[in-house]
C-alpha cells in the first residue's frame, strides 16, 4: 500500500470511528462557545454521522480493493479455484471407488 492510499486510510478511519457521543461533544462544544444554535447542532451531529457512515463505506470498499490487489498479486487461490478443485478431487475419488 503506497503512502498516499495509507493516509487515505487513516483518514478514513479516523472519520468511520466517529461515534454519535464524540460527535455530540464535538458540537456541544459550539454551541456553549456561541458559535452556532443548539438547532443547527442537532443538525450537524446528524451531518457528521451520516458523512462518517458514508465514509466507513467507502472505506470498507477501498480496503476490499486493496486486498484483492494484494491477493492476486500473491497468485492466491480464490474461494472458486478451491470450490472447483474440491469437485475434481470428489470426481476423482468417486472414480476410484467404482
């Protein structure tokens, strides 16, 4: 994984993790300094929840990816070569067993 995907990564993380309790504090946090209204707070603990759930998405997909980049890059057997391997191997058996 290059540099750029790893903090893409982290960032990603960082934005999954975010709980509706740290989101809240976070916003809480305004809204006693003044900087925005306790209406526009509920509102943004709910942006920040649903940006973190798309992220988490995002996230889990891109890390999908790079999985399968590193899997076939290792010329790992997938989940099909084993299933189609374990049919020969029954063909094969019930073969000799005749």
């Amino acid at each position: 994984m290059d540099e750029y995907t790893r903090k893409l990564a982290l960032l990603g993380i960082g934005i999954a993790a975010l709980t509706r309790e740290k989101a809240e504090e976070i916003v809480n946090e305004f809204v006693e300094q003044g900087d925005i209204s306790e209406d526009d707070g509920k509102k943004m603990v709910k942006d920040l929840l649903n940006s973190s759930s798309k992220h988490k998405s995002a996230l889990e997909k891109k890390i999908e990816e790079e999985v399968k980049k590193a899997s076939a890059k290792l010329n790992l057997a997938s989940k099909e070569d084993i299933k189609r391997l374990e049919k020969k191997i029954a063909a094969l058996e019930k073969g000799k067993k005749k």
